[in-house]
C-alpha cells in the first residue's frame, strides 16, 4: 500500500496511490481520518480500512493532484549521522561506536518536488540522500527483534544540511533544519510491498550527474536498531520521522567541496519507494512577524 498526502482543487486530503492515479481516502472511506497523522495514530484498524478500498474506487490521475509530504506536521524529525561506512571516511571521522543522533525541525519538512531554498545566510548548501521510515505505534523499550512492527512504512528524503551552520558547532540541529531542508515523500510505502528495506538501492543526482549510489544493506546500524536505540531513550510516537544515514558522496567531500547554487535539481531515488526531486531557489529573506 502507498499512502500519499496531496492536494486537489485547494484541498489537502489523503489518499492511495494506485498506478498512475490516487483514490481519495475522504471519498471511498470517510469514516478514517482526513490527514495522515490522524490515520497512522488511528493504528491497525485504520490501515486495515484503508487496504480494504476496492480495486473499482474511483482514481484522481496524478498528474491533477500536488503530491504533498506524506506527514506534513511530525510530532519528532530524528536524523542519525554517519551510518554508512563510505560516509564516515569521507568526513575523517573515526567508525562511531555508538549511534549519532541529532533533531531537524519540523518547518523544515517540503513536499517531495518542492523547491528547496538557498538560504541567505549561507552558500555552502549539500545535499544528503537517506531512506525515512515513520512510526505507527506509540512504543517504548523495543527489542530490536520487534522493531519492525512499529514502523508504518518507508520512504525517500534528503537531509539537506547548510555545512558552515552545522560544523561550526557541535550540536548539528541549526544546520539539519532551515525552512524546507527536509524534503520527503513522494509517499509512504507499507513494510508488506517494501519487503527487506536494508536491501534497496540508494541514488542522487545534481543536475543529472550521479554524486550519490549505494544500498541500504551497507547501514552500519540498521532501521531496526536505530528504533531499539531510540526507544530507550523516550517513547516513539506515530508519525515521527526517522532519516536513516546518508552514503558516501556529499558535496562537502568532493575535492574542491562543491555546494548546491540556485537552478539546481537534486534527485533522490530509492528502489520501490520512487523518486523526490527538489529545485534550488534564493530564499527571499523577508522580515516575518506574526
């Protein structure tokens, strides 16, 4: 099952995505919930509910609808850092024995082909291609042997990091969490259609040229163990995000560092959770007050 945030006509619903078409979930199933925290938190009954729309249901094609984030207000953002082996040696930092956590904030969620923006404040703007998973079930001390049942489904997003901002310190939060710094989507795939997510392939591209290729089997702590961790630290709620490591190949670590500018297309794909694609544009700087 593919569960999808998006917006029609000037209204933003939930739906599944089936072919090249979404059927409307506030439509077809009324009775569930209207956004997708709303469904995840709804649990078991809910998600059966929704696989139980008949293949007839009514389709709206994709090509009418924004694909919005699957999870447009997520309770937590957790990103864990240096979790793939080519990564940690491109950064010179030594193999971490424990697992390296860090919060983005949720203003920095965008929808899968939104634009992703170059901040005023800073030029050295990177791009980090991660699998995501979000949680279905409120959970706490989980054994890494069930971590699986907690996990609503996967997804592709891109850590994008502002480098000046998180190395200059060494909590990483500030630099992980500019406005629309955590394009996600383009939506949620359940663990039944997904199989063994620590075998999926994992690319980027800017502007056409490969920068990033790898497999999520090469996860140094897996999906399934960064649950574990985390969860013995402070309870898991449904619909918090987890970004799970980048591989090798950032724009800090080219030599000389190449950082995105305005114009560019960076793309993200992950084998059967589909693609995200994100423009850069200038941030506009303007003075918000209320």
């Amino acid at each position: 099952m593919k569960l999808a945030t998006f917006t029609h006509q000037g209204q933003t619903r939930i739906g599944l995505v089936r072919d090249q078409g979404i059927v409307d979930l506030s439509v077809v199933a009324p009775d569930l919930p209207r956004d997708m925290l709303g469904l995840l938190a709804a649990g078991e009954p809910a998600m059966v509910r929704a696989r139980a729309v008949p293949s007839s249901a009514p389709v709206l094609p994709l090509a009418d609808v924004t694909l919005r984030a699957p999870v447009l207000n997520p309770g937590k953002i957790l990103a864990i850092g240096l979790n793939y082996r080519d990564h940690v040696e491109e950064s010179g930092m030594p193999l971490p024995e424990h697992q390296v956590w860090f919060n983005k904030q949720h203003n920095c969620v965008q929808d899968p082909y939104g634009p992703v923006y170059l901040p005023v404040v800073s030029t050295m703007l990177d791009y980090e291609a991660e699998m995501c998973f979000v949680i279905g079930k409120r959970c706490r001390h989980v054994p890494v042997e069930r971590a699986h049942e907690v996990i609503a489904g996967y997804f592709v997003g891109n850590d994008v990091s502002v480098r000046d901002w998180q190395l200059r310190t060494n909590t990483w939060q500030i630099g992980k969490s500019f406005d629309t710094h955590g394009p996600i989507g383009p939506y949620i795939v359940t663990p039944d259609e997904v199989g063994d997510p620590h075998a999926l392939a994992i690319k980027c591209w800017v502007n056409g040229e490969l920068r990033q290729s790898s497999n999520t089997k090469h996860l140094i702590f897996n999906c399934f163990d960064q649950v574990a961790h985390l969860s013995q630290a402070f309870t898991l709620d449904p619909g918090d995000i987890i970004f799970s490591g980048t591989p090798g190949g950032v724009g800090l670590a080219m030599k000389p560092p190449v950082f995105m500018k305005v114009g560019d297309a960076v793309k993200v794909e992950i084998d059967k959770l589909g693609h995200i694609e994100n423009r850069v544009v200038a941030e506009k700087g303007e003075t918000v007050i209320g």
